[in-house]
C-alpha cells in the first residue's frame, strides 16, 4: 500500500520535473553583464548574476566560471592572485568579491 503511494508520487512529480527541464533546455540562455567594480553597485550586480545564473540553471562551477568571466577592472584584479582550486569555488569568490568590493 505505502509503495504504491510512492509509486503514485513519483508519477506525479516526474512529468513536472521533466516539464521544467525541457522548458529550461528550449529557451534562449541569458550572458550576465560585465562589472568593473567602479560604476555599478556589487550588490546590485550580484543579484543581477544569480537571477541569470538560475535562469539559465548553472551549477556552482559554471557559475564560478561565469563570473570570473564576467569581471575586468578592479574587480578582477581582486582575483589575480588566486589559485585555480579557489577560483573554481563559487561560494569563494563570493566571499573575497563581497569583501573588496563593499564599502
């Protein structure tokens, strides 16, 4: 009995889910802007890279990668001295972005 509950489950979760890849996959996949760290705010900007990031459904290293990519100036002289280990780690480069470029 509780494995057909289960069962009933899965079917009605798995179509959604599969849904929702498909519609992910179709769509036209957004670049986030470039920030210089001089004109535009981090916070603002941060916001703007997660709202891409989750639209086009990057994992933590794409969205290390991303990033990095999407930074020249001052913000990423911020990140010249790292190791590739650290700049492969999103939550990383968060941190050390979040502290130098806050005021």
């Amino acid at each position: 009995m509780a494995q057909n509950r289960l069962i009933e489950q899965k079917q009605d979760t798995w179509p959604n889910q599969t849904q929702s890849h498909i519609k992910r996959s179709l769509r036209k996949a957004k670049e986030p802007e470039i920030f210089g760290g001089l004109s535009a705010d981090w916070r603002d900007y941060i916001v703007h890279f997660k709202n891409v990031a989750h639209w086009n459904d990057w994992d933590n290293l794409e969205k290390a990668q991303q990033l990095i990519m999407s930074l020249k100036g001052n913000a990423q002289k911020l990140l010249s001295d790292l190791q590739p280990s650290q700049t492969n780690n999103y939550s990383y480069l968060l941190e050390v972005l979040g502290v130098g470029l806050v005021q």
